[in-house]
C-alpha cells in the first residue's frame, strides 16, 4: 500500500499531495460521527471509512499524518471552546480550539516519529489507553461503534495487526493478511436488557445564557413540576431530569426540596443540581423516593470546566484568571448506586458517563444525567451519545439519559 500511494505522491506536488493526503484521512476517521449526527447509521460505510481511515494513518507520509492529527481534533472538538463564553472568557473559545487541533496533531504526530508500518500500528494501539490532560473522548476504536467490527481492544489490536502485515508480506500474497480482519467482525449484539420499570426521561431546552439568570427561574420550576405530573399522570415509575435541572443548590431551598419530598410518594424523581458544603461546590443528583432522597456526587469532573488539570503552581491562577474561581467542584471518592424500586441503577453525570470507570462492577442499568446546552450548537451531544454506547455495549449497560437541549434518550 506504501508503494502505490509513494507512487501517486511521486507525481504530484509532495506539500500539497500531504496535505490533501492528512485531510482525507481525517474526513474518513470523523465520517461516522457527522453520519451519526445528521441521523445516517450505516454499517457497510462506517466499516469502510474507519478501515481507510486507520489504513491511512499507517502508511501515509509524515507530514500528512500531522496533517490528519489537526484537522481530526479540529473536526471532533472544535466546540470546546464553546463553554468559555459562559465563564466571561468568550475571547479565548477560537484559541482553544485551535489549541485542541494542535493538540492531536501532536498526539497522532507520534505515529509521523517513524515510517515503519508495524511500529505506527504499535505506537497507535498504545494511543488508545492515552488521554492527554484527563480527556478521553479520543477513541480510536470509537470509529467502530456501529459497524461490522468489534469494539474491544482485542478487536482494535487484531485489526491493526491485519492491516500492517501488508506492508512485510511479498506479492503474490500482499493482501492475504487482510483475513484476519474476518475474526474481528461482530454480528452478534451485545446482551443489553431494559429496565423493569417504566422510566420516563424528561428532555428540555434551556439556553445556556438563560439558565442562571433570576427571571428563568419560575418558569423553570413550572416546567419541571408539570412534567413531573405529566410523568404521574401518565403511569411512570421514574422520571429522570437532566443535569443542573434545577439551578441552585437544592439543600438551600427547603421549598422546593419539600416539595419534591411530597412528589417522591407517587413517583420516584432523578434530578440533577447544585450542593454546597462547608464552602465546597458539588455537581449532583438528587433520588427522591417515598418522601426521602439520596444524594450522588459528582465523581470524574470535566477537564478545565470543572477542575484544572494543572500542577498546583499553575491551577490557582489559570483558575482564577480565565474562570473567575468556577472551575472549583469537588467529588465523590466513588460511583453512587441508587435502588429505585428494587432496581439498582449507576448514577452517572454527563462526562461521567462516557467514562469507562461507571461502567465497572458490572453495571446493568446507568441513570446519566447532562447539560449539552454549553455546547450548543455543535456535534458535541452525537460524541456524546456515540461514547455512551460505546461502553454501554462493551460493558452490556443499558444507559437511561436525559439532557438538556439534545441527547436524551435509551442508549444501548
């Protein structure tokens, strides 16, 4: 494979070959994610484009692999940034998210360290298991998750192993390696069974800018009370709402907590919101249920949204600077089980829930919970609910969510 596209290169300009080269291969690595996002799921294309994909990382030239690393974090995470607007650092959002293509230049630019085609595969099978500054939305097997390949590192390793082999085994036999790409294939769905309880998730749209302000408040609050009571009504065990549905801290609002305590007789309610103690912030929910509730803390914070992953010389004042002090949430020191009627459920707080350490012991059922209004607009909610069903099918976890702008749904 090396030869022919050294062949076509030859005859072309060598910049511009590479960087039509590094592009191509960053439009197939993210096809399936911008498929997925205007409702396209096919398995026969996402095969296609993720094996092109990771084919072209390993064989074409260096540059074009630095190439590919910009325009791949360009057109994954492009809307990080986002967020800071809400933070009063709306400046820095073109910054950041040339700061994030840059970063996974860098990132697949290890794989341009070298030409040999095994030690790329190697190099890259090592990538999987890294998550530069905490952040691990960078799965490479991530391009699989709906397609005729399996998704486990066996899978990916196997695959890897098939497509470098190409390059070491002489003609006639050249692509005879590419069989062993028959033992990654998974036609088989994975065992993922459905609650049994009827669980409603509640959906809603509140603008980011809107959410905090004095005057949004009421109408909140009657937005979540009338679906609530649409959700009774209606015959539900649960009703779910999204993350920070309700924002302030709820144990300083004896009201509206009482009320919800008196709700809890006729339905189980999961909601998410603010909790203050001892002068520390936490991201939680709330699970009100025969007049009592439980509270989970929030475990695994976002990267610079939440906490700074930063050494401690440098948190203090990037915190303070760029964030004004908001990036100062404190966690959980593990996951939060909640038994609703008799059912245990994981809870799960938007980033959490596309971590693979939720989804451990076991879990049969996730309650997650999210506000992608940050993000709005952008694919961001489509990586989400992608990631989400990643682990939800390695790990056979059915996923309950509810979000804020778009999101919610059953995810398996």
């Amino acid at each position: 494979m090396r030869e022919e596209i050294q062949n076509i290169r030859s005859n072309y300009n060598e910049k511009l070959f590479d960087l039509t080269c590094g592009i191509i291969a960053a439009l197939l690595f993210s096809a399936f994610l911008y498929l997925e996002h205007f409702g396209i799921t096919l398995k026969f294309l996402n095969t296609l484009f993720g094996l092109f994909a990771i084919a072209l990382l390993l064989y074409i030239p260096k540059r074009a692999v630095l190439v590919a690393g910009f325009f791949i974090g360009l057109l994954w995470f492009y809307w990080i940034g986002y967020s800071f607007e809400y933070n009063g650092v709306g400046y820095l959002t073109p910054l950041v998210t040339f700061g994030f293509a840059l970063i996974y230049m860098l990132f697949f630019g290890v794989l341009a360290l070298t030409k040999d085609v095994a030690l790329r595969a190697l190099l890259l099978f090592g990538l999987s298991f890294f998550e530069p500054m905490d952040f691990n939305w960078m799965q490479p097997e991530l391009l699989f998750v709906d397609s005729f390949i399996g998704i486990q590192k066996l899978d990916f390793a196997l695959l890897l192993l098939s497509l470098s082999l190409v390059a070491y085994v002489p003609k006639p036999y050249k692509y005879v390696p590419l069989a062993l790409l028959l033992v990654t294939l998974n036609f088989t769905p994975p065992l993922q069974k459905d609650a049994p309880l009827k669980i409603k998730l509640i959906s809603t749209d509140i603008k980011q800018e809107k959410k905090w302000q004095q005057e949004s408040l009421q109408p909140t609050l009657q937005l979540i009370f009338g679906e609530i009571n649409k959700a009774i009504d209606d015959g539900y065990d649960v009703v779910v709402l999204p993350e920070s549905v309700f924002p302030f801290y709820m144990n300083k609002a004896p009201a509206v907590l009482g009320k919800l305590q008196e709700l809890s007789y006729e339905i189980s309610i999961v909601a998410g919101t603010l909790l203050k103690e001892d002068e520390h912030h936490y991201n939680v929910t709330y699970m009100f249920e025969g007049g009592a509730y439980q509270i989970a803390k929030k475990m695994i914070l976002v990267p610079f949204g939440e906490y700074i992953p930063l050494p401690e010389f440098a948190k203090g004042f990037v915190n303070e600077f760029f964030f004004g002090g908001a990036s100062d949430f404190k966690t959980a020191d593990k996951p939060t089980d909640f038994i609703i009627k008799g059912v245990k459920f994981r809870n799960a707080i938007c980033y959490e829930a596309t971590c693979k350490e939720i989804y451990e012991e076991g879990v049969e059922y996730v309650l997650a919970t999210s506000n992608n209004a940050w993000f709005y607009p952008s694919i961001e909610p489509t990586l989400q609910k992608l990631l989400i069903r990643f682990y939800a099918r390695k790990n056979g976890t059915t996923v309950y969510h509810a979000a804020n702008w778009k999101g919610s749904g059953v995810v398996k």
